[in-house]
C-alpha cells in the first residue's frame, strides 16, 4: 500500500472514532437529564417553552407539563432540553459593580451626545 492510502484510512479510523465518542457523550448527557426530571422540577423545552412538570409517563414516553396556572400541556419526553435552576439575586454581590467608568465612557454601542462628544474629541490640525 502506498503512503496516500495509509494516511485516508488514519483519516478515517480519526473521524469513526470521534464519531462514536460524541454519541457516548451525548448518551450520557441525556440520562444525566432523564434522571433530574422529576415531578416538580422546572424545564425547559427545545422550542423554548418553560414549564413545570406534573406527571411523566414512562411508557408512553409523555410528560405532562403545566405552563400557565391551570394550563397543562402533553409533550414528547425527548424534547425537554433541561431543567432550570432558579437564579438566587442574593448572589451577587452589589459592591463589585463599578459605576465610576460608566460616568467617563459610554457603553459598546452607547451613542455619545453632542455635548459629550465636543469633550472627547481631539483637536483638529488647524485647531491649535
């Protein structure tokens, strides 16, 4: 065999490999999901629909979901892509802000107004 020949079957065992290790991973990832819901637990689906689950139906592979008070809807258990851990706003810490730059500097894409910009702006050639 020549050496051209050698290189596309390493090329090809490479990307079988790879190949399988996502799916292992991916495997994986989703009974780490399976395993979180539970009755109670907050989600959200692919299509971007938040809810909270009532009941899940193991054989016919349905959850129950409520989205609204009253509102429960019957989706596919596969299309739930996590569960939603509620954002505790005692967390973060209101001396580590810094305002100080925002009175100097405008934000990214923060338009600067006529008054401002005459401050920052710099001299002209003609201007001395």
């Amino acid at each position: 065999m020549d050496s051209l020949t050698l290189v596309m079957l390493a090329v090809l065992a490479v990307l079988v490999f790879f190949m399988f290790r996502n799916g292992r991973k991916r495997k994986k990832d989703q009974e780490a999901l399976q395993a979180t819901m539970v009755p109670g637990a907050d989600v959200m689906t692919n299509f971007g629909m938040y809810g909270t689950i009532i009941a899940i139906d193991e054989e016919a592979n349905k959850v129950e979901l409520q989205i609204a008070p009253g509102v429960v809807v019957e989706i596919h258990r596969q299309t739930i892509a996590r569960v939603v851990e509620p954002v505790v706003a005692d967390d973060l810490d209101d001396s580590s802000v810094d305002n100080t730059d925002s009175l100097t500097e405008p934000d990214f894409g923060q338009r600067v107004s006529e008054g401002d910009a005459d401050s920052t702006e710099q001299p002209k050639k003609g201007d001395a």
